[in-house]
C-alpha cells in the first residue's frame, strides 16, 4: 500500500485527500484525472472508505466535496464514480450527493 500510494501521490494526475478525527483515520478518497477517447477529460472517484464509525456523520460528503473541488480547478465539470452493485449502501449516498447511474456493467479481469 505504501508503494502505490506514494507513486500515486507522484503522479499530478491524482490526488488523495483524507479525514482525520480523534488520531484514528476516519476516511479517505482516490480521484483521477482522466481521458477517454469516447467521454473527454473528466475527473473520477477511485477509490472512497469511510470507517465504519465514522459513516453517517458527514466523513463522506467531505471526501466527495474536496474531489469534486479539485475538478473544478482543473477547470473539469464532470465527476465519475463507479459503485459496485455489491455495495447497496453506497448507492443511495452518491444519489443523495446528487450522482446519477449512467449505466452497468460487468467487469472482467485477466491474468497476462
């Protein structure tokens, strides 16, 4: 984990924010710049983990807010996350932030 952050932290092309409280980690949040051929250049949620003490208390609505902030100065006006279907709860967090589902889909992975 630390090589991946630390090379992540290097790359200007993301960034990762986190929220403190009481000298434990309470959340943190992984966005990317990004390009697609078919979509533009937009900012995506990369990764987003609230401790479970900490949910329900706001952790989250930071997160997204300093993302979707660094979109704005990177004078980008789109911001993409992708949820798992797996995790139900989540769903209705991105819906209340004002995220809408643009679609589903199956992922696949290969070992080359």
């Amino acid at each position: 984990m630390a090589v991946r952050l630390a090379a992540l932290m290097a790359d200007p092309r993301q960034r990762a924010w986190v929220v403190e409280g009481e000298g434990r980690l309470d959340g943190w949040i992984t966005a990317e710049r990004r390009l697609g051929l078919e979509t533009g250049e937009r900012v995506e949620i990369t990764g987003l983990v609230v401790d479970a003490r900490a949910r329900r208390g706001g952790v989250g609505r930071i997160l997204v807010a300093a993302a979707e902030a660094w979109a704005r100065t990177e004078g980008l006006d789109t911001v993409v996350v992708r949820s798992n279907v797996q995790r139900a709860a989540s769903h209705p967090f991105y819906e209340g932030l004002g995220y809408v589902r643009t679609k589903s889909q199956h992922v696949y992975a290969r070992s080359v």
